[in-house]
C-alpha cells in the first residue's frame, strides 16, 4: 500500500503530470489497484435543482445573470420532482445522486429547508446524497449532516494565482473555508476543478497541492475540461486534449491513492477509448444523464455497452463510509441561526468577464 503523503510539492507533481504517457499510466494503475477494485466505477448523477440566474462571476459558468447564454433558469425544484428523478436515477444504476443549485452561499430560510427535506427524501432511498450549494457556514453544514447528507461539493476550481483569473466575486480562502465547515461534520469532502480555461501546467499541479495538503484528503475529487459555452467568457477556450485528461487523472490518483476521482464535465468530447484510458489511470466515477447541470453529457444508456464492453460494473451505495442516518426536521437538534457571514468579495478586474457582461446575444 502506497502511503498517503499532504506534503505534496508543486514541484514534485509537475514532474509526475510530466513524466512519460506510458510510465505515468503504468503507475497510477499500480497505485489505483493497490486502493480500489479496478473494474468498479460509481455513477452518479447531477441535478440541477435550482439552475441560472447566479450573481457571481465565475468565467466558466453559463449559470451567471452576468452573460448572455441560452440557459433557461428556473426556480427551486420540488421535493417530489427530486425524488422522481432520483429514483429514474437510481433505476439507471446510480448509486449516488448530486444536486446543485446556483448559488453563491446557502441563505437560511424555507429554501433551504426544502433542501434539507430533498435530502432527507433521498437518503432513505438508499442512495449517496451529495450537495452544490455554494458556501455553507458550519451550522449549515451540521444541518445537512443531520439531514444525512452524504457529501458536500465544493471544487477549488484551479490554482489559488489562477483564481483570480477566473472569479472576482469571490476569493479562494472563502472555498477553503466552506470545506473546513463541511469537515466538522460527518459529510464527506466532494473538491476538485476544471481544466482548459487557460491555466498552465503549473496551475493544475497548484490545484493539486491545495487538495493533496488537505488532512484527509477529500473523499472525492472531480476533474473536470471545460465545456466552453457560447456567451461565457472562456466561450473561446481551446478544447482540452484527452492527453492533458489523461494525464491530470492519472496524477491526481498518484497523488490522492485513496480519493475518488470523478471524470466529470466534458466527456462529450471524449472518444471511448479515451475514456477507458482515464479509467485505466484512475478514474472510478462518471455522471450519468443527458445534461450535467447544463451542458451535454452521453445519455445513459451508451454509458452501460462502454461499461459491458470495458467489463466495468456500477459501485454499489455507502461501499466507503456509512449510510448516515437521518434525523427528521420535528427532532432536529439545530435551528436556523439566520447568519449573514462575511464571504469575501475581492472585485478585482478581470478584463474577459467583464467584456462579457457587456455583450449583447
Ligand atoms: S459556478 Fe456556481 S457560483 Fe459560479 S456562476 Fe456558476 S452557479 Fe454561480
């Protein structure tokens, strides 16, 4: 067994993403076969349960209110839309379900107790619940845990210097925060970022220190290529080869042995062979369904003949921690407390954001 090391350097992991393809895959294998069953992958799927419409300004998000994209924003789902698709999700062979809502931070008030309830519901399908909610405070958190919140997702995105080529409404300390608060409790640390928005070799293995150093490392880490959206800023970003997919899967399995590593958005543009590669160098876990939050994903049922035809079978729920038990919301042992934290808003320029913001569709 490979020990797990938080004392990553950026350094070192340059030199790893760098190494020779075939020597690079030969030994995040290695590392992957020593920490997982290889021939298991989860699927899980993404919900957007709360899409567009969102004040900030993140340069790869179509979600924005700030550019001009052809997303159709709508308001909070119900809980009973959110169970019917769960268990289609469920009928489909996910194990996990994820729900995303744009937004910056989560605000205290009935929609979050709906939230709340989704999560109770999903739970007692017997299904891993993971949220996207933006920042959470510490007594959110506790409130989803109680609620038997699985995992909380909150990606880094890039390198801490690369932040702020992307988000100005926002600073990288605040998501540092967020996954400190999630880490008092019991809910599992879902973190990882995007590559192809025009970050260097240097950022990707900067976002690999950030997540590497934690102690514990999150359970799960996502990486995802950009799907470069028409109106975005990054609407003209080249698309992300599957050479630099395979290579970040594969160091990012070296250096979190024991992580889950989602191959997320962009497998669109990924053929199947590429795809068996990044499962050969460590990914274990894809989204399933049409849309992930609102880019195109491959439909389920061409992801089940690559899982026949690569010999690859469904992880099955609660396989690396336990089912949390739910508590309903009339024994519930924390209130709202209505708190208005302090989340940064640096507001530096970022020329492309703003140009736009200014465009007209
Ligand atoms: S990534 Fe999230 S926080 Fe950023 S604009 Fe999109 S929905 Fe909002």
């Amino acid at each position: 067994m490979s020990n797990i090391r938080h004392n990553w350097t950026k350094e070192e992991i340059i030199a790893i993403y760098n190494k020779p393809l075939m020597d690079l895959l030969y030994e995040a294998a290695t590392i992957h076969r020593e920490h997982h069953e290889p021939n298991v992958v989860q699927v899980s799927t993404l919900l957007s349960i709360k899409t567009g419409g969102c004040s900030e300004d993140c340069g790869y998000c179509p979600q924005s209110a700030r550019y001009h994209t052809d997303i159709e924003g709508n308001e909070l789902m119900t809980v009973s839309q959110v169970k019917a698709q769960a268990l289609r999700a469920k009928s489909g062979g996910s194990s996990r379900v994820c729900m995303g809502a744009a937004w910056r931070n989560v605000k205290d008030g009935p929609e979050f107790d709906q939230v709340l309830e989704m999560v109770r519901t999903i739970n007692k399908l017997d299904m891993e619940v993971c949220c996207t909610l933006g920042m959470i405070t510490e007594n959110q958190a506790k409130r989803l845990a109680e609620a038997g919140l699985y995992a909380y997702n909150h990606n880094l995105d890039t390198s801490e210097d690369y932040y702020k080529e992307v988000i100005s409404t926002r600073g990288f300390e605040d998501r540092l925060q967020t996954i400190e608060n999630v880490r008092k409790t019991k809910i599992s640390v879902c973190s990882g970022g995007i590559i192809g928005m025009g970050e260097s070799v240097e950022d990707r293995a900067g976002m690999l220190v950030a997540l590497a150093t934690l102690n514990p490392q999150p359970e799960s880490v996502p990486i995802n290529a950009l799907v470069a959206v028409e109106g975005t800023p990054m609407e003209d970003e080249k698309p992300v080869e599957i050479w630099e997919m395979v290579r970040m899967v594969a160091t990012t399995r070296i250096v979190m042995p024991e992580t889950q590593v989602r191959l997320s958005a962009g497998r669109m543009n990924m053929s199947r062979e590429g795809q068996a590669m990044c499962f050969f160098a460590g990914a274990n876990s894809i989204f399933a369904g049409d849309k992930l939050l609102t880019t195109p994903n491959p439909n389920v049922d061409d992801d089940m003949k690559l899982f026949e035809t690569l010999g690859l079978q469904p992880q099955k729920p609660f396989i690396k921690l336990q089912q949390p038990i739910t508590v309903e919301a009339s024994d519930s042992e924390f209130v709202a407390l209505g708190e208005k934290p302090k989340w940064s808003r640096p507001g530096h320029i970022i020329e492309k954001n703003i140009e736009a913001s200014m465009k007209n569709k």
